[in-house]
C-alpha cells in the first residue's frame, strides 16, 4: 500500500474548511442516491436463509405483514433494507 500525503501551504482555515465541506456534502449526497437506486432484492430462499427460518416461517411473517414482500410478475421479492429493519423490531425487546 502506497501512502500519500497531502501538503497544504499559504492557505487560511477560513478559506479551505468551507471547500472540503462543501466538497464532503456532494459526495453524501450521490452516495444517498447511489444507494437508493442500488435497492437490493432478495429471492424467498435467499430472505429465509439471511433470516435462518424455513420458507414456511417467512410466508407467515409475509402473511402477518411482519416483513413486506413484493410480487414481481409471478415471483415474490423482499427488500433486503427491509428485512434488516424488520430483524431490528423483532429483536428489540419491551420494557
């Protein structure tokens, strides 16, 4: 691994902190979008086995509206960002 340094001279903070800001917030903000047009989807198999419960399980969580699922066409597909949340809730305990 090559390791680079950057030198700055004859520069203020004044002037170069609002520059890498500004430069800081463009990137956040493509790579927001990057990844809302990046949705993964996962088939039935796939979700039952991020989840480690049978095909059967996940139709009842479907079916209960625990974990939302999406038909596309004949194929049933699940968010893979959904499913995290949902393992989130489940796993969060009452007090």
């Amino acid at each position: 691994m090559v390791k680079q340094i950057l030198q700055i001279e004859n520069t203020n903070s004044s002037e170069f902190i609002p520059q890498i800001m500004n430069q800081l917030r463009l990137v956040l903000k493509e790579n927001k979008n990057h990844n809302k047009e990046e949705e993964i989807l996962l088939t039935r198999e796939e979700t039952a086995n991020m989840l480690s419960i049978s095909l059967v399980t996940l139709w009842k969580y479907t079916k209960d509206g625990v974990i939302p699922a999406y038909r596309i066409g004949s194929k049933v597909r699940y968010k893979r960002s959904e499913i995290l949340l949902a393992l989130k809730q489940m796993n969060q305990f009452e007090d």
